[in-house]
C-alpha cells in the first residue's frame, strides 16, 4: 500500500515521462502515460482498499471488507480526509451490529472527518440517533434524526427514518394499565 504521496510523486513521474515521449513523437506512447498517471491520481482520491471495501459490503461480505480495510495500516498516511472519514464509516457500519460503544465512535469520527456523500453523511447520523437512542438520549437522538431527515434529499432512507421515528413515538407513550388499574395499597384502601 502506497503513502498519499508517494502516489502523487508516482503520478508526476510518470507525467513527466509522457512529455518526454511527446517531445520525441511518441504521441501514443505519451497520451498512454498520461492515461496512466490519471490512475495513479484516482487512486490518490479514491483509495484502492476503500472502494474494495464498498465492493464487499454491497455484496453483504462483512468478512471481507474488513480484510479489506485491515490493509490499511496507517490511515493518516495513506488516505485524504474524506477517505478517513469513509474509512471510519466503513468502521462504523461493520460494528453497528456487534458493538455500539465502537461504532458510535467511529461515526462520529467519519462525520468530523467528513463524507462527500449527502446520503452516506445520511446514514451515519441515522445510525448515530439509533445507538443514542438505544441509550436513552432522545434529545440527542431525535436531533440527529432531523439531520438526517434533511440529508435524505433523494429519500434513500424513507422507510428507516419512519420506523425509527415510529420506535421514538412508542416510547414516549406512557405504560396504560388495564384491569383493574392502581397499585394492590389502593385496592386495599378502597376495600
């Protein structure tokens, strides 16, 4: 895995040597390295292990994509903000399911970081309203869920925004009793 800016240095090199081949018209050889110097760059915004991740991901591959993403040793090294900030959602995603303390640390992290993605920055917060809500911060959570709300602009996450809202609603509501209503005391008073 390469440094961030080894890759850069890579993509001017290569640059550099497709100028040469047109100064010695080798058109084809040139525009072939300037083509591969675009890679080179791609890869400088869009981590190669990042977008391997998302593959397996996609696929429900949970296993995978972590193998994936393990590759990365030193992600402040390695990636630009935004794909720390993806890095730490991918993070986030994968541990939702097994372990909230983590994974709400890990989203909040990718959203200091930031996403480029209206929908990803979505998710994060939805799953952030989740785990404090789960913890009893309804303020917190019903917060995060209006972010989210506003975020959803293509309406990708309708259905879980309205089933957590649904979840919220019931647990505001207060406990009914039925039968005979009160305690045993005020039975006993009356009686």
């Amino acid at each position: 895995m390469f440094n961030k800016i080894i890759k850069l240095i890579i993509a001017a090199g290569i640059f550099a040597y497709a100028i040469y081949q047109f100064t010695e018209s080798n058109i084809g050889n040139g525009i072939m390295l300037i083509l591969l110097a675009g890679i080179f760059i791609f890869l400088y915004f869009k981590n190669e292990f990042i977008l391997l991740a998302f593959l397996k991901l996609r696929k429900q591959d949970f296993e995978g994509a972590q193998k994936w993403l393990n590759k990365i040793k030193n992600p402040e090294g390695a990636l630009v903000k935004k794909q720390q900030g993806y890095f730490n959602y991918l993070h986030g995603v994968m541990l939702a399911q097994s372990n909230m303390n983590e994974s709400e640390k890990y989203f909040k992290k990718a959203i200091d970081l930031g996403l480029s993605m209206d929908h990803d920055l979505a998710m994060a917060k939805l799953n952030l309203a989740g785990i404090a809500f789960s913890k009893r911060r309804k303020q917190e959570a019903q917060k995060l869920l209006t972010e989210a709300t506003k975020l959803d602009k293509q309406g990708m996450l309708t259905d879980q925004i309205k089933m957590m809202k649904d979840n919220m609603k019931r647990a505001q509501m207060p406990n009914q009793h039925y039968g005979a209503g009160g305690s045993i005391r005020a039975q006993k008073r009356r009686g």
